[in-house]
C-alpha cells in the first residue's frame, strides 16, 4: 500500500525517478508473495511512468526476468538477464544489492535446468537487444 501511495504521489507532483525505489521494493515484494499476476502490472505501469518521465525503465528489467523465472520461461529469463546486464553496463550504473540479489536468484534457478553454455548463449542473445526489445519480449509495451 505504501508503495503503491509513493508511486501515485511520485507521478502526481513530475517527479518519477523518486518512483523507481518504489517499484524496486514492490515488484520484488509481488514476486517474493507469489502475486505474479501484480508483479507484472505493476511493471507495465511502471514502465509507462518511467519512460515518459525519465526516458528509460531499465530498472526493471530484473524484476521482469525474475517474473519469466518465475513463470517457468527459463530461456526469456536468461535473455532478459542479458538485456539487463548490457542496460546497467551500457548506461555505466552498478548493481545495487536488490538487483544483484534478483539476478543471482534468476541464474541460480537457471542453473538447476539449463548448461552454462545454454544460459551464457542466452544471455549473450538478450545483450543484443534494446530495452524497449527486451520489454516487447515479455509481451510489456
């Protein structure tokens, strides 16, 4: 709920990147429940907020590909992984703990069915995309 105020308020006063920690603490909060279903409207509306206000979303590419793991879509995850990955090294931000955490879960779970191969091939595939791509692969828009 809390959150959820942030966000509304962030996006009421023009001031979305201070919406960003709020979707950085729900969306993984969603999935940690099992809310998989919320985790992902929250991050299309997410989405949304944050590209119009700051051009860019790439904040939630993790929590996205942690939603494919999630879901079961192990070869989107490993993808998205890459996506995110190229995303923070391209725009030369660091990872911070939650997102660390949310992408050594999603390898991790990546591990347990897939080769290092397939998932380094994977990855290396999502690197290849945009952000805009690696939304439009999980069906976000």
């Amino acid at each position: 709920v809390l959150c959820r105020e942030a966000i509304r308020t962030a996006a009421a006063v023009g001031r979305p990147a201070t919406a960003v920690h709020a979707y950085g603490n729900m969306v993984p909060a969603l999935l940690e429940r099992g809310e998989l279903d919320q985790a992902e409207v929250a991050i299309r509306a997410g989405r949304a907020l944050l590209v119009r206000g700051l051009g860019t979303a790439f904040v939630l590419l993790f929590p996205l590909a942690l939603l494919a793991q999630r879901r079961n879509l192990l070869e989107l995850a490993a993808r998205l992984v890459g996506c995110a990955d190229r995303a923070y090294f391209d725009g030369g931000r660091h990872l911070h703990p939650p997102e660390q955490r949310m992408r050594e879960s999603v390898l991790a779970a990546l591990r347990a069915s897939l080769s290092d191969d397939a998932i380094a091939a994977l990855q290396a595939e999502g690197a290849r995309w945009s952000e805009d791509e690696g939304f439009a692969s999980a069906g976000i828009r």
